[in-house]
C-alpha cells in the first residue's frame, strides 16, 4: 500500500531497480538512510545493526535482488561483472516481460564464461511494483501460508 520496497541489506549486494519511466537499471537509491547503522556481511561482528533500505516504486519499476555469486561471475575476459558490469547486462536485454528477465541474464551469465554460477549459491527474486492492493484478510493471513509452507503442512493435504 505505500508504493515502496524496503529490505535489510545485510552485506548482499544492493538491487537493481528496473525504471518505467527511464526504461534502465539503476544502482537502488536508499530514500531514507540512518548513519547509525550499516549493512556488513552477516555474522563478521555481533554489534552490528542492520539498517532499513527503502526507496519508492512506481507501476512498472522492478527491483532486482541477488546474491553476490551473480555479481561476482567473469564476462568474457575473465574478469568479474560487480555491480556495473550487471548492469550493462540489465540493460542489454533491453525491454522484456518480467517472467523472462532472469532466464535471459542467467544465459548471459552461462554464456559470457565457464564457471559462472558454478561455485556459489544463485538467487535472484524479481519483484514487479503492479499497483494493486492486498486485501486486509490476505495481510492477515500471509503470516500463517509462510508458516504451513515452511512446516510443508500444505503439501501433507495435496498428498493425501
């Protein structure tokens, strides 16, 4: 209902937003930074508090959220991609649905070196802001669908 996206970075690399209005990926613009606390990699150092990112998104915008073994993989020559060099792939597919955007940069990534994705952990989640609102009784009951889900009591009765 507030039209933004807020996550705790937590030492992953920063999304990638998806502009309508621009038609490019950017680096995610934190709307709302706190100075008293910052985003390290989890487990380095118990006092550290992690920090909300929010920024505003408009129908259309999508955000894109990885690990580092995405940012991490080589392009032709070897060398890694890091945060820009994901971008110039972003951007290179140019304006696709949404539901093949991750397919297209996971070949990209496959093709551009051997090895990509091999030796670490590849989670991408893509997000697309749609404007439409979730029912009060939906809010509600989203705590409860995670909890059978995570406990695997919704696949016990399509089994039996």
């Amino acid at each position: 209902p507030t039209a933004s996206l807020t996550l705790h970075n937590a030492g992953h690399p920063y999304p990638r937003i998806w502009r309508q209005v621009t038609g490019e990926w950017t680096a995610c613009v934190n709307d709302s930074v706190d100075d008293e606390s910052q985003d390290f990699p989890l487990g380095i150092d118990e006092a550290t508090r992690f920090g909300p990112m929010k920024t505003q998104l408009h129908i259309g915008d999508m955000a894109l959220i990885y690990t580092d073994a995405i940012s991490e993989s080589r392009d032709e020559y070897g060398d890694p991609l890091l945060t820009e060099g994901l971008r110039q792939n972003l951007n290179a597919l140019g304006n696709m649905p949404a539901e093949e955007i991750i397919p297209a940069l996971i070949n990209r990534l496959v093709q551009a070196a051997s090895g990509n994705l091999d030796a670490d952990d590849a989670t991408i989640i893509l997000m697309r802001a749609n404007g439409r609102r979730v029912g009060l009784k939906d809010n509600l009951l989203a705590p409860f669908r995670l909890l059978r889900a995570m406990t695997g009591l919704d696949r016990a009765s399509t089994t039996d």
